[in-house]
C-alpha cells in the first residue's frame, strides 16, 4: 500500500467540432412530428396512435438549462428523414470513432501531466456506452498510445467517470500500478430517440481524460490531491437503456424506443437531488470538512435546477458560478463526462490548500465523488 498522496496530474477535453442549438432541433422536430401527424393522419383520428407534440426551444433552456449541444455527427440529426446521426462503419483494421476520440482526449491530458506514454501503466475506459462488446475500447486506445500494461472497459452511465476515477485511485494506492489513464469518451447521440419530445434535447457527445499517479512522480503544474472517493448505487428503473445483445434471441426490435435512452425525468429530479446532496455531506464530513470549507464544486452536469437544488441543500444558499461551474448551457448532458468538463475547465484558478469537491449522479441510480485538494 502506498502511503505517499495520490494526485490528478492532468485533464483533457475534446469538444466536437458540430454544435447544433436548440432552435435548430427543435425546428427538424417540429417538421418531423408535423410530417409524422399527416403521414398518420387517419390513424390519429380513429385513436389508434397520438399524435406526436410539437417541441419547444424555450421550454428546453427553462426545464434543464441546456442552450447547445456538441455532436460527432450533425447532418443526420437535422434530416427529418432520418433523425439519427450518421456514422460510417469502419473496417476492423480502422480506428473505431470511440477510441478515436478517446485518444483526442487523452492526448491532452498526458500533456496536461507531463506524461510518455511509456509512464502509463493502465488504461480505463469509462462511460455510459461502449460501441462493441469487445475487444475493449480502452485495449484499441492502450495499443494506439503504445502503452504497456493493460486496460478495460466499465460502464456505470452517468457514474462511469467517477467510478473509473476510483479504481484508479485504488489501483494507484494499492501499488500495483504508477500511473493511470482514465478516459470518458461520451458518444452518446447514437443513443438518443430524437423522435422522443421529452428526451430529444438532453444528451451531447463530448471525450474527457485524467491522469492519476503518485505523487512522487507527479511533475505538472496543476495538482490535486484525492482525500478520499465515495460511491453508492441504489436500483431504479427510472432511467433505462434495454439496447443490448440479448435482442438478436429474443426476436425483438433492436433499435425500439425502449432500446435506446429513455426516462421518468420528474421522478428522477426529485429522488435523486436528496440522495446526492446527503452523499456528499456524508463523504466532506469524514475528512472534517464542512460544505463551508469547499472552495468549488464540480457537480454532475445534468439539469440545471438539480445543480441549484444540491448546491442550495448544501449551502444553505445559492452557490455562485465561481463555486459550481455550469456546462450543460453549451456542451448539454455529457452523460459520465460533464463534472470532468467543469473541472477541465474551471480548476486553474485554485490554489494550494483549495478543497473541491467531483460529483456524478446518475442512472443506475449511482452517485460517485471525490474529495480533492490542490497541491
Ligand atoms: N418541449 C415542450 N414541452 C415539453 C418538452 C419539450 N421538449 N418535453 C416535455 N414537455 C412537456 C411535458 O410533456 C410536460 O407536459 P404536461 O405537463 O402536459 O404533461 C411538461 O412539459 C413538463 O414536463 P416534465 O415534468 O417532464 O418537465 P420537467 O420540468 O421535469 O423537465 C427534464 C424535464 C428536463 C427531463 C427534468 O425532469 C430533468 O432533467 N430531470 C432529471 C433527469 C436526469 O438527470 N436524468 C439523468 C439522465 S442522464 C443519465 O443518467 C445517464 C444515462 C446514460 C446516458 C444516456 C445517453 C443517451
């Protein structure tokens, strides 16, 4: 067991070069549903389907505070004659677009932290989707960088990023590997029902990395060290994805609406907000931290009025945007990715002695945090 600290020595982010603002869906949803309505014009009538509602661009900014959205692939989203955004298959012998951008970020971070490759003992993806079942993402992304070592895949929806944090902690900490790279990359609009009103607005594709490592081999300007990690996970069917490999058996629609992301987006709101602002409590509480003593919170990033609502439980008051950061206005929900996108870019300014707190929450339900401090 190592007794030295451990530390994030770097970050990385990708951004997509697509964005597509909420007037821009909203009007290829609008068209769709118009079109939709007509093409099913008799059924409608008769009862025997409803008509699909028309969305609104103002009721998206309101309800969850997203304005835009970065995506892989755009042209496809906005073609009311698809509504699914357009990847080519690549051959076996070609990157895959996940690992693709999962080296975009991580790139970054080893710069970030002053990091070969070759420093690198293991590499953890981590995030809500991966796009085979194997080999791993994160082997494809170990054998392009020219790591030694090894690496897997984990998915933990909107916790994955936090949960791989741990077990890079851990794995740091128990000695059996100097430094890791764990990797977030969040392709996630092949996912979404973009024919679904009350889902079409929520989600981005966006890739994020950290470096972990001891600190005695920790070089980088910017340093923080893990006090500790917190995880819970507690069953729900309230957020759900039934897409898998199961489907090919059971004769059923691979791509069906219960195949692809799908909520109960209040009752979400309302069970988790409590569950997360007791989860991190409870964790600042073991270090004798108060909320008080945190200088910033880099919360999960799914719904604005949850991150007030948390923020407010904790505090007793508003939190300033200087305390918790908001991301989800431009890069939307990046499902595991988006309190790693907040620390990204708001973590510079910190100075030593600086508490901050990383948060997930999510499907599953699963809640994950750590407590960190700048060197
Ligand atoms: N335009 C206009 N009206 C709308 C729209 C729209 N686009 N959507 C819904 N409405 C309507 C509803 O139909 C409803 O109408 P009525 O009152 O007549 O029934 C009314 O507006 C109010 O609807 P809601 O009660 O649903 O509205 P809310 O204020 O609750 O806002 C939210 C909806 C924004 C979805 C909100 O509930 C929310 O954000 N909840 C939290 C959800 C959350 O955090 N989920 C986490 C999901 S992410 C995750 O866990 C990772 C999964 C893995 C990644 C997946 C990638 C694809």
């Amino acid at each position: 067991m190592s007794s030295q600290p451990i530390v994030i020595s770097g970050s990385g982010l990708w951004t997509p070069e697509h964005s597509i603002s909420n007037a821009e869906l909203v009007e290829s949803y609008n068209a769709w549903a118009e079109q939709y309505n007509q093409q099913h014009q008799a059924q409608i009538e008769r009862g025997e389907l409803s008509a699909k509602p028309q969305s609104s661009a103002e009721f998206i900014e309101k309800a969850s505070g997203i304005k835009n959205r970065y995506v892989y692939s755009k042209d496809g989203v906005l073609d009311i004659n698809r509504m699914k955004p357009r990847f080519a298959e690549r051959a076996d012998d070609e990157l895959s677009q996940q690992a693709e951008i999962a080296l975009e970020a991580a790139k970054k971070a080893l710069k970030a932290a002053n990091k070969k490759p070759s420093d690198i003992g293991a590499v953890i993806v981590s995030c809500a989707y991966t796009q085979r079942a194997y080999p791993a993402i994160a082997i494809e992304v170990q054998d392009a960088l020219g790591i030694e070592g090894f690496g897997f895949d984990m998915l933990v929806a909107c916790s994955a990023a936090t949960f791989g944090l741990h077990r890079a902690y851990e794995m740091v900490k128990a000695g059996t590997v100097g430094a890791v790279l764990v990797i977030n990359p969040e392709l996630v609009s092949p996912q979404i029902n973009y024919c679904d009103r009350d889902s079409h607005f929520i989600f981005g594709d966006v890739a994020t990395a950290m470096v972990i490592e001891g600190a005695d081999t920790a070089t980088s300007e910017h340093q923080f060290e893990i006090l500790g990690t917190k995880a819970v996970t507690k069953f729900s069917n309230n957020i759900r994805s039934n897409f898998g490999f199961m489907s090919r058996a059971q004769d059923a629609d691979p791509f069906a609406a219960d195949k692809l992301f799908h909520q109960n987006g209040r009752s979400v709101f309302k069970e988790v907000c409590p569950m997360a602002a007791a989860h991190l409590q409870e964790h600042l509480e073991q270090y004798g931290y108060t909320t008080s003593d945190v200088r910033r919170w880099w919360l999960h990033q799914a719904n604005i009025n949850m991150n007030l609502l948390i923020a407010k439980k904790l505090l007793g008051r508003d939190a300033s945007a200087d305390e918790a950061p908001i991301v989800l206005d431009e890069y939307a929900n990046t499902a595991s990715a988006g309190s790693m996108i907040a620390f990204n870019l708001h973590h510079q300014d910190l100075k030593a002695g600086d508490v901050g707190v990383l948060c997930s929450f999510g499907a599953g339900y699963s809640i994950g945090s750590l407590v960190i401090k700048k060197r």
